[in-house]
C-alpha cells in the first residue's frame, strides 16, 4: 500500500501499512525510498563539460592519489575456459586443451622431475583475465560539497586501479549520463575532473542508472561482470530500484553516511543484487571498503 505526497517533479508514492513502519518509512525526517512514474533519461554532458570551468579540483585530486595509494584490488582470476584466441596468453599445466608447449618452463619442471605427469608439461593458452566494472555515481543535489569531492577521489582512484579491466562510468541524479563507456580509455585525473565539473543537481533515481548499467553489461558473463553504486541511497525520484538490482550479475553498493541516507534501502540492493554493503564516513574509509569488496 502507498500514501500520495506531493514532491519536487511530480506525485511521489510514500510506502505506508505495517511493514513500512518496521522498516521506519514513515517516521517523521527519514530518507526512505520514494517512488514515482517519473522515467529517466540519458543527457548529454559534452556541451556542459566544456562550457564548465576547466580548473581541476587539487583536494580531490590529492584524495584520489591518497585512495589509490591504499587500494589491494586482486587481479580477475584466471579462466581457462575462454573461447581460443580470447584473453592474456599465460604458461598453464596442460589439460589437453593446447599444442603449444612451453619449452623453458617445461624443461626447468623436467629438471627436477625425470618421470613426468601430463601435468608437468607446461603450454601457452589465452586465458580470460579482465572484468567489466560499471561505476554509479550519485551526483544528485544531495552530493554536493564534500560528498562530491570523496565520490569524485573514489572514482579516480578507481580509474587507476582497474586499468587492466572493462570500466565504465555512469553519473545520475534524476536523470542520468554515460562518462565512460564500458571497455573505453580514460585518464584516471580526466575522469575526475569529469565528475567535478558536473553540478550536484536535482532529485535521486537509483533505479535508472542500475538499468543503464544492466544494458552495458548484456553479453558479458556473470563472473565477470558488476557495478558498484556511489550514492547516499535516498530514492525519491522513478520507480523502485531492487528490482533493477537483482537483474544485475552483481551490485556492491558504497554508502556515504556523512549526510543524509537511507541505509535499508543501501542494504537492500545490495542483497538483492548478491553484493556487499560498505559505509563510508569519509574519503578516508573508501580504500579498505573497495579493497574488501573486491576481496569477496
């Protein structure tokens, strides 16, 4: 059941009844999820991005090398599955699944075993090693000021991290923009400035960036694919994101809590959407936060 209130940009549906009140949707001041019939829509940024100030943020910049000094993102793990031909060539065990045999590493296992398993034949297979990584960034009126300037940091620093990956970069409010493609190169420093430059502006869509990012990574495997969400997690503009998030491979969700938030909402995409939830309090926590979520 929904209560009708009025809010900026149109009709908003307030969850009432006894399950919303456990969850504290109706307590007076809270940042629980609304939902509209409002539908987001992919802006244009490049006349925006050159009409903006070119000047670079220098505390942003400094927190994003501060981040990415204290990142352990792992490496994708090895698939030898991939088709032939796909992916990083690398020295295997052989399994029968390749001819070409590496001599140098074969001979060094040879060396300390004269009577050798099929196993103790090394060759060069390619091998899978790359992930697609969709980033959402809140850039809603809610992020502005330092909020912007930490979401900014994280995603530089993360540029920088996940070099040898599939990255893309999607900024939304209400509506919603594509900064990076998946698979696109950018300069960690550029992408940041990319974000700083954007005006924190309007209401929060969650669901509609979760929907872009589900379309990028269409085709990719499960494994390999997942996006994380920069946001305070206060929905109040579309429709309900958790269905959104559980059609997506995977969906950690990085949580500012230095404002306003609405952590059960946080909670909940991130277990529809088989991730993790991690709390920031400030740039200082994005670095242990990231590393864990990769780490699981």
């Amino acid at each position: 059941m929904f209560e009708a209130s009025p809010g900026k940009g149109g009709m908003a549906l307030r969850a009432s009844g006894p399950r919303a009140r456990r969850a504290g949707a109706t307590r007076p001041g809270s940042a629980a999820p609304q939902f509209t019939d409002e539908k987001g829509e992919l802006v244009l940024m490049d006349a925006e991005l050159d009409a903006a100030a070119a000047a670079s943020d220098p505390l942003a910049r400094a927190r994003a090398r501060q981040i990415a000094a204290r990142l352990a993102v792992p490496r994708p793990r090895r698939d030898t599955t991939a088709r032939r031909g796909a992916g990083d060539l690398a020295s295997l065990p052989y399994r029968g699944g390749s001819d070409d045999i590496d001599l140098d590493r074969t001979i060094e296992m040879l060396a300390e075993r004269p009577v050798p398993d099929d196993e103790d034949i090394f060759v060069r297979e390619r091998v899978r090693t790359r992930r697609s990584v969709v980033l959402a960034v809140d850039v809603s009126g809610s992020m502005k000021g330092e909020r912007m300037r930490t979401a900014a940091a994280t995603v530089g620093a993360l540029a920088g991290e996940l070099q040898h990956d599939a990255l893309g970069v999607l900024a939304f409010w209400s509506d919603a923009a594509i900064l990076v493609r998946v698979g696109e190169q950018v300069q960690p420093m550029e992408l940041l400035d990319r974000l700083m430059r954007l005006p924190a502006r309007g209401l929060t869509n969650v669901a509609f960036p979760l929907e872009i990012a589900s379309r990028q990574l269409a085709g990719v495997p499960v494994r390999d694919a997942r996006v994380l969400l920069l946001s305070d997690c206060v929905h109040n503009a579309g429709p309900d994101p958790r269905p959104g998030a559980a059609r997506l491979p995977r969906l950690d969700v990085l949580l500012d809590m230095s404002g306003e938030n609405d952590v059960d909402l946080g909670r909940d995409l991130a277990r529809v959407g088989r991730g993790t939830l991690r709390l920031i309090h400030s740039y200082r926590d994005v670095a242990p936060a990231v590393s864990r979520l990769f780490h699981t």
